[in-house]
C-alpha cells in the first residue's frame, strides 16, 4: 500500500526542489493462503449401465471410464468445488469449525472472506443501524451507502454495490412498483436496471442478506479487493486415477491455497450486521 497526497508533490517552482515535504506512508496487506483438499472416490463400473459396450474399455481388468465421462466427472467436481469458493470469497470464517455450514453460518474454516473481514475491520465504513432490506426501504439504504463513501470516490462509477440475489430482486421489485416512486417504475417485462447513482450493483450467489458493500472492485492493479491463490491453474488442475493397483476404485483428487483481501479498508463501506 501507498498513500498519499498533493501536498507531499506539488511546490513553488525553484532551481533546487526542496525534498522531504511530507512522510509518504507505506504498508502492506497479506494473503495468508489457506489450504484444502477436494478429494472423492467412485466406481467406474456403477456408470456401465449408463454407456454402450463399445465405448467402454474392452477388458474388465483396469477398467475405467470414456473420455466422455471422465471430462462429465470432472466438470462437475469443478462446478460445486466453484460454488464453494465462492462462498469462501465473502462468507468464509477462520473462526469456524466445519468446511461448510450454511445455515448455522459457520461456513469454512480455511479463510476470513471479505463479508467477515469488513464487519469486523473498524477502518471501514459503516452504515449505522442497518435493517431487513425490502423492496420499499432498499433504495433508501442504498442512499445511505453512497452517502458513507469518501468524497474522492463517491461519484467514481468503477465502485460498485455487492449484495444478494435477493437483495437485487429487492432492488428491480422497487423499480417496477409503481407506488413507491412519484412515476411509473419500469417495464415489468424488463430485468431491471443494475444500477443505482450510476454504480453497478453486482448481485453474488450465496451472499448474506440484508448485507450489501461497497468497494472498487476490478480486474486490474486498481482494484481495492483482492484474491490470492497458490497458482491460477490449481482451481482448473485435478488428478483422476486409480486408486490403488488391486481396486476397481478412482478417485478424483485437487488442492486449493487461497485467500482474500482488500487493500484500502477507508475505500469501502459496508453495510451489515
């Protein structure tokens, strides 16, 4: 991290600049990488039913599965393993005690995700009392986000609101009713408009309710959240193979380092219990 400000550059112009004018601050945030395994064992032959003799391997000894199938095992693996991360990104908790507890809350052990770093960093910006959002106060707690963004950023449309599906629905059922606004709202046909003030509102599987932030979020070195991982191949790099030379078993086995964080804890604003 690097901050700073005008008064640290600018000066009255003169043959020898005058240095030092003010202290530049430093720091750093850190991803410490959390590790889990996604691992699981099945038995080709429970799939013989399901393909013609001629795609299956001739010999019964060593038989495994088509290509075809081994590329269906694996998406599908890959396909929940995203669901989970996804979840991670903004509801893990190193304070819990399962890989996953959805309704309990106590959803991952591996990584503190942004939703729980956020609701506990008293550097970022909240939104006093927040309350059950609905499709009539949405819009108003909304403004009261925007109103807690720094001056420098408030009208910068590169950030943007995250929330829930639900919260979103919210958002568009606000949009069509037509007795909550002075005019006619939109189309009901229409999927509504992802934006309020001119920032996107970025709806996120899995995400808390009645909880929305708000954060410069890009792919480019100008985001202020981030995501961290041993290598960007690992999330797409599985091994599928047998499980030991006597058994009919496979197994369908991958590793996952990740972490998340947020660069400038002032540039957000959260909104939550």
């Amino acid at each position: 991290t690097w901050k700073h400000d005008y008064t640290q550059f600018v000066q009255d112009p003169k043959a020898t600049p005058t240095g030092g004018l003010g202290a530049i601050s430093n720091g750093e945030r850190y991803l410490n990488l959390g590790e889990y395994l996604i691992y699981q064992e099945f038995n080709p032959n429970i799939y013989a039913d399901h393909w013609f003799a001629k795609d299956m391997p001739e010999l019964l000894i060593g038989r495994g599965l088509p290509v075809q199938a081994n590329s269906v095992v694996i998406y599908e693996v890959m396909r929940q393993h995203a669901t989970y991360l996804n979840m991670l990104i903004n509801k893990g908790n190193l304070a819990g005690t399962s890989i996953l507890n959805v309704n309990g809350e106590d959803i991952g052990k591996y990584i503190d995700g942004f939703v729980t770093r956020m609701s506990a960093d008293s550097a970022v910006a909240k939104v006093t009392s927040p309350v059950a959002l609905t499709n009539v106060n949405v819009a108003g707690e909304f403004d009261r986000g925007h109103q807690k963004i720094k001056a420098s950023l408030r009208y910068d449309p590169k950030m943007r609101y995250f929330c829930s599906y639900l919260t979103y629905d919210l958002y568009t059922e606000y949009q069509r009713n037509v007795g909550t606004q002075p005019y006619k709202g939109i189309d009901v046909t229409e999927a509504g408009v992802l934006k309020f003030r001119g920032k996107e509102v970025v709806p996120v599987a899995d995400f808390p309710e009645d909880t929305f932030y708000i954060a410069k979020a890009l792919p480019t070195m100008e985001s202020n959240l981030w995501m961290g991982v041993n290598s960007t191949d690992d999330q797409n790099n599985l091994q599928i193979d047998r499980v030991a030379a006597n058994s009919d078993n496979w197994f369908v086995k991958g590793k996952m380092k990740v972490d998340v964080n947020y660069v400038f804890p002032d540039e957000i604003v959260y909104y939550g219990a």
